[in-house]
C-alpha cells in the first residue's frame, strides 16, 4: 500500500480470486465422468452374498435380509437423508458414514471422475488368492515381521504363494518366488526394500513442541474372534458379543497399557480398528 492506496499485487484481489476459482472448476468439469464398472457379482448372486453388506441385517452366515437389502440399495439410490435413516440395520450399531460418498469434495474434481476398479469377482482366482494371503496373514499375526525369515510358518507361506499364478505381491527378482521377507508387502516403487515397517514408524517425532513418541497400545496375543457361528452373525448385525480386545498390560504397572513400537500384524490391527475414523 502506497499512500493510503493499494498496489496493483492487492488491488482487486477477492475478484481476481474468485476468478481463479471459477477458472479451475471449469477446467475440472470438462473432465468426462468415466463409467464405473461393479465385477457383477450384485447381479450374479439373487442372495446378494457377494455383496458387502455387514450392518445391514443378516439372514444368515454370509446372506442379507432381501428386505433389508432393498432398503440399503433404495438409500444409496436416492441419495435422501430420509432413507439413510431407514436402512434396516441388524443390531444397535450404524453405519460409519454411509453418506459419505455423497459429499462434495471442493479441491479437486469430482470423486465421480475418477475410475475405482471393481474389486475381484466372489468366484474368481484373483479373489481365492487373496483369500490364501489374508489367512496366512491372520495366522502369523502375533508373529513380529523380523522374525518370518526363521519361522517355519512364514515359510509356508511364502511357499503357497509363490505357487499361486494369481499372487500379485511382490516376488524375489532372481527367483521369481515369494520369500518371508517380502509377505504381504504392497507392489509400489521400494517396497521390497528395508524392513516390512517404515522407518518412519519407528523413530519418535514432534509436532512443534509437542513430543510423540511412536508407540502404540496394541492387544493381546493369542485371541481370536468369530470361530463361532452365533458369534460371527452377531458382529455382521452389529450386535455386541461381549467379547473384548484385551490390551497388553505394562510390566511396570498392570493397570496401565504397555507403549509398544509396531512390530507385527495384531499391532496393525489394533491400530487400524481404533483408528482416527
């Protein structure tokens, strides 16, 4: 300002900003919205039993209430805060955010723009595969990561999978076969370098003054969940079983939960189930 008078870098400014604006939404809306394409399972299955579908109230191991159902599909359809209210729910428990994928988000283009690949086919081998890694995934979750080079079952694994010509995880570049050392791992530039944890994970931090040490409260090892049937409907309906997630106790002080670095699958787990959603 010069003078008492704004210089032309300030001059103006609110409207050369809602120009920008109006600028970069035109630009965004010449996007062409491409077609969504679902892998056909909602039509393939008249049960709907391949179709996501825990909360909503559950006829039976793995098959929706066909009302319930249609009450879920009339709310995603319509959009109407009215019907979201009306979901036929199987317990107590609501959805986490079912509007979300209504909201305008005002960064970028619109979600409808961006294409998001149907997950594999209910019946297909990509999805069997899958299924092979998530249970030996789930058998060696009290196992911590640097410990599946010299444990017998990581090398189970790693066998079964690198028979499977469907696993999409990484593989050993001279080989071509899965090791312990890169199980579960993702396909993205670096991930078979280095420690399944980042580095990043493990050194403490700060936010300004504020100390963060990077460890997390994590659950007990050895417990496990929905190996009954009555059990498992109930987590689908969103009922409470009554059965709790058990913290490891500080060896210091009992009544305190133990601070532990994450080192293994439960400790993901445990962060993943309570995360900031």
């Amino acid at each position: 300002m010069l003078n008492g008078q704004l210089t032309p870098a300030t001059s103006n400014r609110v409207l050369r900003d809602s120009a920008l604006r109006t600028q970069a939404t035109l630009s965004d809306s010449l996007a062409p919205a491409p077609p969504q394409i679902d892998n056909g399972d909602e039509a393939r299955y008249a049960d709907k039993s391949g179709t996501y579908t825990k909360g909503v109230k559950q006829s039976g191991i793995g098959v929706v209430d066909p009302a319930a159902y249609l009450s879920f599909k009339k709310a995603l359809s319509s959009g109407d805060p009215a019907d979201f209210e009306n979901i036929v729910l199987g317990g107590p428990r609501t959805l986490n955010g079912p509007q979300g994928g209504l909201a305008f988000y005002l960064d970028c283009k619109d979600s409808s723009q961006f294409v998001a690949p149907p997950a594999p086919a209910l019946a297909s081998e990509e999805y069997a595969t899958e299924l092979v890694e998530l249970y030996w995934a789930s058998l060696l979750r009290d196992v911590a990561f640097t410990d599946y080079p010299g444990t017998q079952v990581a090398k189970d694994a790693a066998n079964e999978l690198s028979a499977m010509p469907g696993y999409k995880g990484p593989r050993d570049d001279a080989t071509n076969k899965v090791t312990p050392e890169l199980l579960f791992r993702g396909k993205f530039d670096g991930e078979k370098l280095g420690p399944y944890i980042s580095q990043f994970l493990s050194q403490d931090t700060a936010f300004g003054t504020l100390p963060i040490p990077q460890r997390y409260t994590t659950n007990e090892e050895k417990i496990n969940f929905m190996l009954q049937d009555t059990e498992f409907m109930d987590v689908q309906n969103g009922i409470d079983t009554g059965k709790k997630l058990t913290r490891v106790p500080d060896p210091r002080d009992p009544t305190k939960d133990a601070l532990l670095y994450l080192h293994d699958g439960r400790g993901l787990a445990a962060y993943t189930h309570e995360d900031v959603l």
